[in-house]
C-alpha cells in the first residue's frame, strides 16, 4: 500500500484517508481494510501527522466511516491506540486554538 511506503508524504497520506473514507461506506470493504492492517496504519500514520490538520481531517473521517455499524472495527481501532490518537489530535487543536487567540 502506497500510504506505507510514503509515510512522509502528508499530501499522499491525505489523499490516501479520502479514498479509504470513500471506498468503506461498502461493509464487506470496511472488513478488508482493517483484516488487511488498514486501521492500524491510519492511526499509525494520524500520529505521525498529528499536527496537519487536513491529515487529521481526513484520518477522523476515514476512521468514522470504518467503524460505521462496524463495532469490531471500532474495537480495532481501540485496541490499535487509536482513543490516544485522538485525544492528542483534540489537545493540538485546543492549543492550536489557544495561540491563535493571543
């Protein structure tokens, strides 16, 4: 998977949570992707960019669609540390917020 390969390319990594959100509103795909490790490389890959916020856009929207009427793919994402991932993506926009501000 290309995502895997370039994990430093933010752009791909956007481009990439697009079309995982767009492609798991069919349920026997939103199986594939977290059978084949796709849940654990978008929370993999939203820590790594935490701080880009259309990554984390993304990444949030792709996770949503995942879990929809999906709850073993929620504990998926659970279990692969994703609850963490989130909440350090709320605390960088609570800061972020904070210093725009000022």
């Amino acid at each position: 998977m290309a995502l895997s390969n370039w994990p430093n390319d933010k752009s791909l990594v956007q481009s990439g949570f697009y079309i995982l959100r767009a492609i798991a509103g069919n349920d026997d795909v939103k199986n594939i992707i977290n059978r084949s490790g796709g849940i654990d490389m978008i929370v993999r890959l939203m820590q790594k960019h935490l701080k880009n916020a259309d990554v984390a856009e993304q990444g949030c929207s792709a996770l949503a669609a995942i879990t929809l009427r999906s709850g073993r793919n929620a504990e998926t994402i659970a279990e692969s540390g994703g609850v963490n991932v989130l909440v350090n993506l709320c605390t960088c926009i609570r800061q972020r917020a904070g210093s725009e501000a000022v």
